[in-house]
C-alpha cells in the first residue's frame, strides 16, 4: 500500500501542469505593462485606441498562431536590441507538433519577459513591479489580439515595421520546410524561380502568400488537420509587418503537417540575414514556394 501511494505520489509530480489561454493571456498583459512603460521611458506616443482599431483578426485561431506571433515579437525585440548597440540572440525554434499546446505559447511569454528584463538592465533602467491581473474565458484567438498589440507597440517602441528584407528572410525559411518535405516524400522537384517582375505591390504580397495559405489548409483537411480562417489577415491597406504575419502563419500552419508525415524532430532553420530586399524579390520566391507545394498531391502520416 505504502508503495502504490508512494508511486502514485511520485506520478503526480512528476505529470505536467495544464497551462489554459487565461495564463498565457495574463503573462502577455504583464509584457504589456513592460512596453508601456519602455514607451513612456523614452517618450514615444503610444496609439493605444489605433492599435487596438487595427485588430482586425476575429476568427478562430490556433495556439500555433500565437506560437508564432511570439516568435514575431521576439524578431522585434533583436530590432530594440540592435538599436541600442546590444547584440542579436536567436529567436527559438520548435519542433513540429500537430496540436501545439497552450503551454507552449507560455513558454514564449517567458522567453519575451526574459529578453526585455534583460534589456531594461543593460539599460539602466528601473522597472516598476507590476501586478499580475488574473483573467477567465480567455481563448486562443484573446492571446493572438494581446500578441497583435505587443508586436504593434514594439513597432512604436523601434520606431520602424519589418521591412521586406525580414519578410524575405521569413520566406526563404518557408522555403527551407518544402524543399525538406518534398525531400522526404521523395518528390522530384523540378520547380525553378519565376521572372522577377519590376512593380510589385504589398497588395500582390498578399495574394500570393494567401494562395500559399489556401493550399496548405487544402492538405490539412485532405489528413483531418482543424485549420483556420485567415481571409480576415487580408488586409486593403498592408504594410510589409502585415506581409510578415502572413508568412508567420505560413510556417505555423507547415509545423503540423511536418509533424504528420514524420518529420517531428525537424526545427525550420532560422532566419539569415540578407542584404537590401524588395517586395520583388519575395514575390518571386513566394511563387516558387507556392509550385513546390503544388507538388505535394497527397500526404502519408509516417
């Protein structure tokens, strides 16, 4: 007897806490309270009422997309770093699961807090302690909202967006993924970049990264994989952050389809740094991401 409570005792210990949105949620109201206070440290306006104006994400939105907003805030943060005369660190990566859980987007909210806590003591600079404000009925796309504001605000705080070199770098690293995939599925790839076309858009950055989206939720569905609604990421008046979240979420939804064939030890490579690139050269790339996805007709789990 005193063995079975012993073991059930070690078990319980040893299992995993469930982290719910409501957590994660609280963790990113406490980064907030972080930027805003860095805003009023150095005297930048925070257009609070026009970031909130411009969350026009209302659909029903997955722990990976709040997985990979956090890795965009983390991009922002080497921005604030690089700015300041510190030194880059690596965003995270993960491996790929098919249903990524709620703890894992703590996890990131840890990684952000840590980063700017760590940046506010190589600046001198004398945090406040802030109180944690407990929340109920948060979901999924409530941490997503919260995550739009930071990243928002870390634009304030940089005083610049993404430019289309990151959008690029981003999308060389969808690149990296399918051209892994097709490997592993053993599809001849015979795909070759497109003509580079002089006048490219943000409007046209849109419409081929949404094209890409469509037809990954198309091989989603075709293995039973829930996907989301992401018409509402089109926005008329994009700016090339808005280009930026799109291909996040391109990678987002690659992860779980990595993971259903087999290919769950296999972390996207991290970002490179390129020189100067323009809206021209990531629409000729996202096109060839989206003909070596056209290649893909089927998928196997493995």
């Amino acid at each position: 007897m005193k063995k079975f409570i012993l073991l059930s005792l070690l078990t319980l210990s040893l299992s995993a806490k469930t982290i719910t949105p409501n957590e994660v949620y609280t963790q990113a109201m406490l980064i907030q309270d972080h930027i805003h206070y860095l805003l009023k440290y150095y005297n930048i306006k925070h257009d609070h009422e026009g970031i909130l104006k411009n969350v026009t994400v209302s659909t029903r939105l997955k722990p990976r997309n709040s997985w990979q907003k956090a890795y965009e805030i983390l991009v922002k943060i080497n921005m604030l770093r690089s700015s300041y005369n510190l030194s880059r660190v690596e965003p995270v990566g993960m491996e790929p699961v098919e249903h990524l859980n709620p703890a894992m987007v703590y996890g990131m909210t840890q990684r952000i807090l840590a980063e700017i806590k760590i940046f506010e003591v190589r600046k001198g600079i004398d945090m406040p302690i802030f109180k944690l404000k407990n929340f109920i009925y948060k979901t999924p796309l409530d941490v997503y909202n919260s995550f739009f504001h930071i990243s928002a605000s870390f634009d304030e705080l940089n005083r610049a967006e993404l430019s289309p070199t990151y959008v690029f770098a981003e999308t060389m690293r969808i690149y990296d993924d399918l051209t892994l995939v097709l490997h592993y599925l053993n599809i001849s790839d015979n795909t070759i970049p497109s003509t580079r076309l002089v006048k490219v858009t943000v409007a046209d950055l849109i419409k081929i990264a949404m094209k890409v989206l469509e037809k990954l939720q198309k091989l989603q569905r075709s293995v039973g994989i829930e996907s989301s609604d992401f018409s509402s990421f089109a926005k008329k008046d994009a700016t090339s952050s808005d280009v930026y979240t799109i291909t996040g979420m391109i990678l987002a939804e690659l992860q779980p389809l990595k993971a259903y064939i087999g290919l769950s030890e296999s972390i996207t490579p991290p970002a490179l740094r390129y020189g100067k690139k323009v809206p021209a050269d990531i629409e000729q790339l996202m096109n060839w991401n989206l003909r070596k996805l056209a290649l893909i007709k089927k998928l196997e789990r493995r």
